[in-house]
C-alpha cells in the first residue's frame, strides 16, 4: 500500500496550484483520503476528506472555500487543488488513507508548496 506525491512546487502569490496524490497496493474507492498540511513550525493541520467512491468531501471551516479536493478513480489519484494561494499556504501537504473511524494509517511522502514573489 503506497501513496505517491507529485514534486515540491513554487507559486507567486494569487494564483493556483494542484498537487496530487496517487494510490496503490489497495481499492482506491473503499477508503477516504485526508489532506493535512504541516507549516513551517507548526504542527499538523487537518484540511479536510474526499471519499473516493462518491466524490463526498468534507472540508475545515478555515479551508472551505479555498481549496477543493477531487479524485480521479480510473487513475487512483485524489487531488487538492489550492486557489489563490498566500503566502501563509506556504506548508507541506500530505495526503493520507484514512479508515471510516478516521485512523490515519498510511501517508504520503509530502509536497512541498512555497508561495512566494
């Protein structure tokens, strides 16, 4: 069971990105995937879920409304796509299965995002 990041990423301030995140070793669908974000010097940040096999998402209040989670099943990749990114985005973004209890119990190797003029 493995999940694959796509590489770190440089962003001006105000415009978007998307990083992915690519399953394998298991059925995609019948799990969520979380997305987490770890700025520097801080701890760990819940962003929020999709659930894989109806595109169900839940998202943070903080976040709501600016970042948007999807998956593509025929690829086994699930996606954040963060918009109008600040600097204060500058973090690494971690995707995680999670069970139907919420266990985190396999992560990604993270991406890092950096979000500057």
């Amino acid at each position: 069971v493995q999940l694959v990041q796509s590489g770190a990423e440089l962003r001006n301030p105000g415009t978007s990105v998307k990083v992915s995140c690519k399953a394998s070793g298991y059925t995609f669908t019948k799990y969520y995937i979380d997305w987490v974000r770890q700025a520097p010097g801080q701890g760990l940040e819940w962003m929020g879920r999709i659930d894989p096999e109806d595109g169900g998402t839940k998202y943070a209040q903080k976040f709501q409304g600016r970042v948007t989670f999807t998956a593509d099943t025929s690829a086994s990749t699930a996606y954040v796509e963060l918009s109008s990114v600040r600097s204060e985005g500058t973090a690494v973004y971690y995707c995680a299965r999670a069970t139907s209890e919420g266990y985190l119990e396999v992560w990604g190797q993270g991406t890092q995002v950096t979000v500057s003029s």
